[in-house]
C-alpha cells in the first residue's frame, strides 16, 4: 500500500529533525496512522506532537477532518483537552 511508504519515509526524517520540524512531522503521522485506521500509532504521534507544541498541535488537529474517526475514543479526548 502506497500510504505505508509515505509514513516509513516520514518517520525515517525524525531523527534529523529540529522541533520545530518535528511538529508538523508528527502531525503528519498522525493523520497517515488515523486514515489507515491505525489508532494507537496515531494518537501515539498526537501525544508527541502536542509534547513539542501543544497549541498548534492542537489548533491542527481540531481543523482537520482526518481525524473523525479519533474523536469519539476518551484518550484523543483527553489529549484534546489537556493544557
């Protein structure tokens, strides 16, 4: 599956990355891992995301509809509402 490529090559670009790249990487994964349907990788990456900057993270995450999927499970949740 083509999307599986695009995340194996997005998570190889981690280590390299500043945080301030890193955030929007991880924001990446996170939508990649929701629409496969891969729910613990993508909140995995969402907590990391909201680690590094949480007000983007957060801003981004409720903006995008890729996320539908996650926002009926109590740990996105709860993700979603921690300061």
């Amino acid at each position: 599956m083509q999307e599986k490529g695009y995340v194996k090559a997005a998570q190889s670009q981690l280590p390299a990355l500043t945080n301030s790249k890193a955030n929007f990487l991880h924001f990446q994964l996170a939508r990649c891992y929701a629409l496969l349907g891969n729910t613990q990788l993508a909140l995995k990456n969402l907590e990391r995301l909201f680690q590094l900057d949480a007000e983007f993270g957060r801003v981004a995450v409720r903006e995008s509809s890729d996320f539908d999927r996650l926002r009926n499970i109590p740990r996105f949740q709860a993700l979603m509402q921690t300061n």
